[in-house]
C-alpha cells in the first residue's frame, strides 16, 4: 500500500515580500522532510497592482513538492477604502475562502493517498482558519515579522480584552510603555500608524484572537537575535506554542541578473566595506522634496554609494509597486549625477541579495522590512534605520535601540500608504548625512553586526537552534496524521 502523503496548505497574503517568505519557508520545510507536499493558494491582488505579474508567473513554476493554486476572482470585489484600509484587507482575504474550501474539498476528494495535516496561513489572512476548521485540520500562523513585534499585538490584545484598557487612547499617547516581548520601554510613537487608528486596532485585535485559537504560531526569527522576546512569548501558557524557524532568506539572487552587470562590475571596482546601499523596499519612494535631501546628502558626505531611486506608485493603490524613473535627472538636484559620476551609483530597481552580498557594501540605509533586516544581518551589514509603513518603525526601534545592531536616521518616519497625498516629514540632508556617516564609521555596530551574522548561519545549520525548531514544527504536523 503506498504511503499517505502529509499534505500542507500554505495562504500567503498578495504582497511581495510575504509570498516570496512563504515560498521559502515551503522549500525548507520540503528539503527537511520527503513526506511533505505543499499546495500553495495564491491570491490574486486587487486588479491594477503591480505585483499582478508576480503572482502570476508563480502559478506557471514548478517547484518539485510545491504546487501553486491561483485563486479566481470572477464576482465584485471589495473596494479599497483609504480610511479604512485594514477593514478593506479583511474583507480581501474572505473573499477568496469560498474557493479554498472548493478546492480543498475537491482535493480531499481526488486523492486517497494524501491527507491535508495542516492549513499554514499568513499573519493576514486569519479568517481562512474558518475554512480549515470546517475539515477539523489545524491551523497554524505563518508571522513573516518578527518575535518583539508578534509581543506587541499579544499585549496591546490583552490589555483590551483583560484589562478592559482604552488602547486608542495609548496608543495616541506620548509616553513609552512596558511590553514584554522588548526589554526596554516602548515609545507609542514607533507604533505603527495603522494601529493608532480604531480601525486599525480592532483589526488587530480581532487577529490576536484569532492566533490563540491555532496550534502554533511559526515566525521569521531566530533565538539567538530574539532571545528576550522569544522567552517572553514561550512563557505565555494561555498563546500557542512559537516555533523561531529563521532567518527565512531567499538567497537565489546573490549572483546579480545579466541587467545589473553594471552596477555588480562597478561594485567590484570599490574596496571592502566602502559602499552605502540605499533601497527602500518594494513599495518605498519619495517625493522630488525629499528625494532632493537625500541627493544632497550623499553628495555632502562624500561617501560612495549605490542608491535605488523609484518612482512613486499611481496614488490610491497601496499594493502597486514603484517603478523605474525614465530619466532620473528630472527629480534630482542638476547636475547631481555629473558631479557624482565614479563615487556613487543611481540605479532604478536593486538586486538587493546581491548587493548586499558584495564585500564592497559596508552599510545600508533601509525602509526597515522584516526581509530586509533579516538580509542585512546574514550578509553583516549594518543598517541605518529609515522605516516608512506598517511595522517597520518598531522594527527599527529594535535593532538599535533594543538590539544595538543599527543606527538612526529615523525611528518614527511615516508615510501613509494608503494616503500617498498625506503630508510627511521632510528628513533633511543634514540627518540623513549625519546618520550615514554613524552607520560607515562606528565600529561597535559592526562588531556586533558581524557576530550576530555568524549567529544567524549557524541557527540554522544542523545543530542550531532553528535547525531544530523546524525539526519539531515538522514533529508537529506529522503528529496530525494520526489524530484527523
């Protein structure tokens, strides 16, 4: 009789960087175990988003035990509300449940041989748990952000829901607070400006609540950067089981594509450790004001660089990704890139693995995502922090003011995504250049960045610790076989 195969349902949100960590985390577990097979239901984004050819060229891969499901969209669906942009999002995600349940029914049906162990959803995407509990199978959560972050939202829950707290009111304050995933007291104004709406925050609630009801909770982290915040989870009895199974990496990219030759050759031109990086994520651009600092900044430091400069997105769609500049000189001060030519680089979108990876890059100036962190860490880069949306001021209050493995630009820049049009802060080029030569010059950051670097290599391999976690996460969804 042929052995039954554990199959897993893997539901990443639409956006790029959460469907390129759940792939990942799909080809490592796949790697670990040959028992595993893993269907992957991608759900398209909202019509007009960039990122519509991502999704789509994944469904035409191939990816030994990995099989991709796109999701249709054939009905109404719902329409972005910029004030109300979390509510929007779940609505988003519900939508798409009455075509996972047909599919996983149908394929419950077709095979006889393979039997669905586990639903493995993304931080968004909590009300696909309704669907797995209608097939009695487990749900875990896949946290694509860190440990000190998922802390956060278990204690902002918990002081609504046991303490019967005004967490607008808090959250809206000026004043730090404790929170038991950080060691030190968190200012309100790195949370996240989602969350210092009602909206915002009755969303998050309602996910938290929704997390304690899983079989486990797998985040992008590692023990040995997370300690405090890890313990501190692990000692909740009343939240489920958190397995640290990272740094989740998609390394694939280190050897640069044939269209950036250019930028890797000059690289290879630079001595060690003398180039800064500047890229700010998928979705991460700035008006011609600020983009003007920047330029002076760089030009004022003398420092070289490489700098991934986009365009802003068509403003009321938060998922579309930037673009390249046609002609970048149209939003940079004149003659910037003549004055420049042989210091420093300006390049539309950045290899960014293969950057980073490059012995000539000593520092990196970022928008803060989780990936990009978690990037900067593996290769030893430090990073100096410029978070723009979603959680990316906290995770910048955490590498330098929690962990010390960053410098600041800004811990609270926030520009609304979903209100392009918001006025912002204009960073100016004395704190940009002022952080950029912290980030190139202070030698106990990067100390302490390469020893984290070695950490994060060995967390992995046989014997670490997240070589292990991985190892009982898959303990975990073996053991439903026997129990469904």
């Amino acid at each position: 009789m042929a052995k039954t195969v554990a199959k897993l349902i893997f539901i990443p949100s639409p956006g790029i960087g959460h469907i390129n960590s759940t792939i990942q985390i799909a080809k490592l577990l796949l790697k670990r175990d040959q028992r595993l097979s893993i269907t992957v239901f991608v759900i398209k984004p909202p019509p007009g988003s960039a990122i519509t050819n991502h999704t789509k060229s994944l469904t035409n891969k191939a990816l030994g035990r990995i099989h991709f499901v796109e999701l249709p969209q054939d009905e109404v669906l719902p329409k972005p509300d910029p004030e109300a942009p979390m509510t929007f999002i779940n609505q988003f995600i519900k939508y798409h449940c009455k075509y996972v349940r047909n599919f996983v029914k149908d394929m419950m049906n077709q095979s006889s041989n393979c039997q669905v162990v586990g639903f493995v959803i993304d931080m968004f995407c909590v009300s696909m748990m309704d669907v797995a509990n209608e097939f009695n199978v487990p749900t875990y959560v896949y946290f694509t952000s860190n440990a000190a972050f998922l802390g956060y939202k278990l204690h902002l829950q918990s002081l609504f829901d046991t303490k019967n707290l005004d967490i607008f009111e808090l959250s809206n304050s000026d004043s730090q607070i404790r929170v038991p995933s950080f060691v030190k007291l968190v200012p309100t104004k790195v949370f996240p400006a989602v969350y210092q709406t009602q909206e915002g925050l009755d969303f998050l609630v309602y996910c938290i609540r929704k997390f304690r009801e899983t079989k486990a909770i797998i985040v992008n982290t590692f023990l040995e950067l997370e300690t405090h915040a890890i313990e501190s989870l692990s000692s909740d009895i009343s939240f489920p089981p958190v397995y640290a199974v990272g740094p989740v990496l998609n390394l694939d990219g280190i050897s640069g594509e044939v269209q950036d030759e250019d930028v890797m050759n000059w690289l290879d031109s630079q001595p060690p450790s003398s180039v800064v990086f500047l890229c700010f994520g998928s979705i991460g651009s700035f008006d011609e004001i600020q983009v003007k600092e920047i330029a002076r900044a760089l030009e004022q430091s003398g420092q070289r660089f490489v700098w991934s400069l986009r365009r802003p997105s068509q403003p009321g769609n938060a998922l579309e990704a930037t673009n390249d500049y046609e002609n970048p000189r149209v939003v940079l001060p004149e003659g910037f890139l003549d004055r420049i030519a042989g210091v420093g680089k300006v390049i539309g979108w950045a290899p960014q693995v293969a950057i980073l990876a490059h012995p000539a890059v000593g520092g990196f100036v970022s928008h803060c995502g989780w990936n990009s962190m978690l990037e900067s860490i593996w290769f030893g880069v430090p990073t100096a922090t410029w978070p723009m949306y979603a959680e990316q001021q906290m995770n910048a209050f955490e590498m330098v003011v929690e962990l010390g493995l960053a410098v600041e630009i800004k811990l609270d820049y926030k520009k609304d995504v979903f209100n392009p049009n918001r006025e912002v802060t204009i960073v100016t080029a004395e704190e940009i250049q002022n952080g950029i030569q912290r980030l190139m010059e202070d030698s106990k950051i990067r100390a302490n960045v390469k020893e984290i670097s070695k950490m994060s290599r060995e967390t992995v391999t046989q014997g670490g610790s997240s070589y292990a976690s991985i190892g009982c996460l898959i303990q975990d969804f073996m053991s439903n076989q026997n129990a469904l």
